[in-house]
C-alpha cells in the first residue's frame, strides 16, 4: 500500500523542487506537502513479558506501526524470537542508560570496566535520566551504544531506527551528538524533532530525518481523560511527521510488580494505552483526520 | 530455640572428642552425634518475582529455612530489599554462570571483556552447565564469582553461604576448586557434599563444612508422586546434615512466560513445591522423624 503510493506520488517531489521550496519529508516519502504522517510507537520492548505481549499483539493487529526494543532487559531475547518471525516488525532500539523500576533492574552490555561512569557506585545503572546527563562520559555512552547495537545485530534484529530510553540522550548536547553520530555510521534514522533538536549545539545534518512533532503522555494528563488526551491529539496533528509515543501493557500481576510504587509509565497507564490505540473512536479520528500512518522503515530509506 | 539446645547441648561435643571419634558437624553444633540436620533450601531467589513471593512467604512462615539469591539476575533488588528488611532471613548466593530460559536471560556482573569463556558468541551466558564445564577458564570463573558476592554486599546483602545454580561449579575439579577457594576467601560456608566432592582432585580441607547429603527432586519423579517423593526422602534421612534443595514459585503468568517450553523446574514444578513445603503431611513428616532444621548460618559459625 505504502510502496505503491510512494511510486505513484514521485512527480509531487519534483514540483517542490520545481518551485524552490525544500522538500518535506512528505514529499520525500511521496505524499502531497501537506500531508498529517503518524508514526505510532511503542517504547520499551524487552522490559517485561507483560509489556511484549501487548505491543506484539498491538503490532500485529497494525494498531502501533512501531516499536522499540531496550536491548540490556531480561525480556529481549523474546524480543528476538518475534523479530525473526516477524521481519516486516518495524523494530528499532531503545538505546538505554538507565534502570528506573525499584525492585528490577538491568544492566548495561559494554563491559563495566570501559564504562564506569554509567554506574552507581553499587554497580547498578541510574534510575534517573539526569544522572546520566552529570555523570556519563560521552566516550563511554558512545561504548555503550555501539555495544547495544552490535548485541541487536548479534540476536538477529535488524533494527529501523534509533531512539532514547526516558530521554536520556536528548539531556545534552554532547550526548544527543554521540547518539546522532553512531546512528549515522549505523545508517539508521534516529529520533530527533525541529522543535528543540535542530539548532545550536544539537549536531544536526541536512541528511538526517528530523520529526516535526512528538506526542507523548505525561504526568500532568488526567487519568480519568486518557482517551480525550489522544482524540486531541490526533484531532490537533499538523502537517508533517509526527510520532506517538505510547507504553503498552497488561496490568497483570508481572507488569505491577515490575512498576512497584511507580504510577507514572506503571502498569495502569500501560493498560489505558492499550485500551486507547485499540479503540473504535481512536480508529475513527485518525479516519476523520486523514492520518497517514508511517514506520521509521519509511524513514529509513531516506537516510541510505 | 535453637540457641537454647546449642548451649545445653555443649558436653555433647567433648564425649566425642574424649571418645577419640572425630566430632560431626550435629556435635560441633551441640547436638547429639546421630541427629538428623536438615536445611530445607530454595534455590534461584531474583530469577522472577513470583519466585521471590513464593520463597519470602515460605521464609516467613518457616516451611524453609534457607535461600540463595541469584545475584545477576533482573529481580535482585527485591530481594535485597527483603534482606534488609528481613536481617534473620539465612540467604546465601546462588552463583551463577549460566542463563537456562529461552526467551528470558540476565548476563553475569563482571565487566565482560575480562570474562570471554563464559559467554556465548552473541554475548549471552550460555544455557547449560555443561558449556561452562567445557569452555570457561577458571581465572575468569573467579573473576565473576568475585563480582557477584561483591555486588551482594554493595547492595548490603550479607550472604549466608554459597552455591552454585545448575551446579556448574560442581561439573569440574578445577571450578570446584575456585567456587571452595573464594568461599574460604570471603569465609562463607559453600555447598559440598561427602559423597562427590569429598576425594579426589576435588579440594577439601578438615576446616571446610562438608554435608552429608542433598536431596532435590530430578526429572524422574513423576509429576504425580511429587509429594510421595518428599515424604519419602523425609522418611528416609540418614543422621547427619542433609540439604533438601527445592524450587519456589507461583504458578502465574509471569513465571509460566519465564519458564515458557521448560517444564522441569518450570512454574507448575515449582508451584507443586511450594505446596508441598506447606502441606499438613510435609510437617508432620518432620515431626515424626525428628528432623531437627537448622540454617546455612548455623554451619557459617564453624567456618569463621
């Protein structure tokens, strides 16, 4: 569906060409300029059974058109298994610095010795973005990453793109330039948006995708108006790519031990966002608003 | 209680001794020569939650009266959590060199590059004890055995005892020796057994705590005789110190997707223990034969 169009939509790039304008990644994807592009995404792949039983299911059903897999969590090995049985899965990674639950953790894949500055002082990752942005040593985040990588590589993912579990590279220049850079020599898009990476001493190169937009649910959305959240969301989108970013879950018994004491991206929340992108009138908003939706896979092809 | 019959047990040890007879540990522990000690073990604390719950509520309830803990694994914090909470709780650590499930994995601690035997080539610890019998060189054993009692008590466990999951450690003279080398290190009673590693190439002192026995259902057991099993072996204890070793666990979600296509020592196996542990007839079998249990700390005193 998605090639077919792209083929028949080529002339709409040259008439941007044509008059001068830059064109947009709509343009470069094959569809008129001003079209809404929705890449739905789920993060945290790996982190729990609970969590990759809902995003397969989620990916399957095409009620998410994509995923990313945090490559050091207990879980990913499962993860692998539904790469290789799934390879049209737009699978990227999650590339991860921290180990945020309190009862259960992981640790990073570079050898700890290479990367000390990765780690508490009890030998655990962080559980807080922010430390990372004080602590971590670009050289040893660089190590990090490549080792996640590489690992994917190693189990068989072939992963579509890059992105940061909780942010954590996007907290610093220097960190979001390390992440840029291994992403390029990868030849993999990586998550980076106009708004807030695209100027000063972000390291951003005509070559690289960069988003319009990112939805995300915080902690300031009302529980009771989940659903409302991401109707307005959709109804609001603008021209251009955007991605959603969702947590999926089953509130089960794993996924509430796992989230202990941890109501924000818990098991709840996980649940809600299941019960929203599987939802009639979350289907129907996107109709109504002539959403495009897109994989990273897409992007992907225009940074080769 | 078990204090109280140390002490006045005390003259016990010096009949021995004036008999010429070399004092058993049931004396050096101030009971009489031909009692029957039993620790009732469970092993792989940390692999999962449910594994966890089942084991803390067989702790608190005092169906067991020992555990070892699975330092690399995701649910370590827990379970340090619980020891810190719990400081009479007798935990030991479960060293570990091998990651069995198929879709659920942890790596070892020690920086990676400094331990290449123990890993597989995609970087993963391998899935049987007998790839670390024939691949792992001992210095780089050490190294990772160093770094799991060391994470231990950086996140303030105190360990009990050591042993060793899958019994790698116990596939070769010379692992044997480096597991029994840093014990005696770290002056931790470690898990041997009269019959097994008592001779040979296997290195023992006079000072180390040798038991008698171990009793663990294998896969022969039939499913349905789980409980005749037990009792049996309950029936059937010799004088001397005996481990009965078992594996807790909530048959859920959590531990079926953990333990998916695995069913010895899989979530049903380790649901049948734990209900055997807390049976009325479990008890009473104890009862009956004068099974006096005791802890991996108890045997820690004669080791110091």
């Amino acid at each position: 569906m998605l090639k077919s169009l792209a083929l028949s939509a080529v002339p709409l790039i040259f008439s941007s060409v044509l008059s001068g304008q830059q064109p947009t990644i709509a343009e470069r994807l094959g569809y008129p300029r001003d079209s809404k592009l929705l890449i739905i995404h789920a993060d945290d792949l790996g982190f729990a059974h609970s969590a990759d039983a809902a995003s397969f299911d989620a990916l399957n059903s095409g009620a998410i058109t994509s995923a990313s897999i945090m490559m050091p969590t207990p879980w990913v090995t499962e993860v692998a298994a539904y790469a290789k049985t799934h390879p049209q899965a737009d699978l990227g990674l999650h590339l991860t610095l921290t180990s945020e639950w309190e009862t259960y953790r992981w640790d990073g894949l570079a050898p700890t010795d290479q990367v000390p500055t990765l780690y508490d002082p009890d030998g655990t990752l962080p559980n807080d973005e922010s430390i990372v942005a004080k602590r971590a040593k670009p050289e040893e985040v660089e190590r990090e990453l490549r080792a996640q990588i590489d690992r994917a590589l190693a189990l068989g993912i072939k992963p579509t793109h890059l992105d940061s579990h909780m942010g954590a590279l996007f907290s610093t220049p220097a960190l979001f330039n390390v992440y840029a850079k291994v992403a390029r020599e990868y030849h993999l898009p990586f998550l980076a948006v106009r708004q807030g990476f695209g100027a000063g001493d972000f390291n951003i190169t005509p070559k690289d995708v960069v988003l319009d937009a990112v939805v995300i649910a915080g902690g300031d959305v009302p529980r009771d108006k989940w659903k409302e959240f991401y109707l307005n969301a959709i109804n609001n989108l603008k021209p251009g790519v955007t991605e959603l970013i969702i947590h999926l879950g089953h509130d089960d018994a794993e996924l509430q031990a796992v989230t202990v004491n941890h109501e924000p991206y818990g098991s709840a929340w996980r649940q809600r966002d299941y019960e929203v992108v599987n939802s009639a009138e979350f289907k129907k908003a996107l109709q109504d608003n002539r959403v495009i939706l897109i994989k990273w896979r897409d992007l992907g092809r225009l940074v080769q």
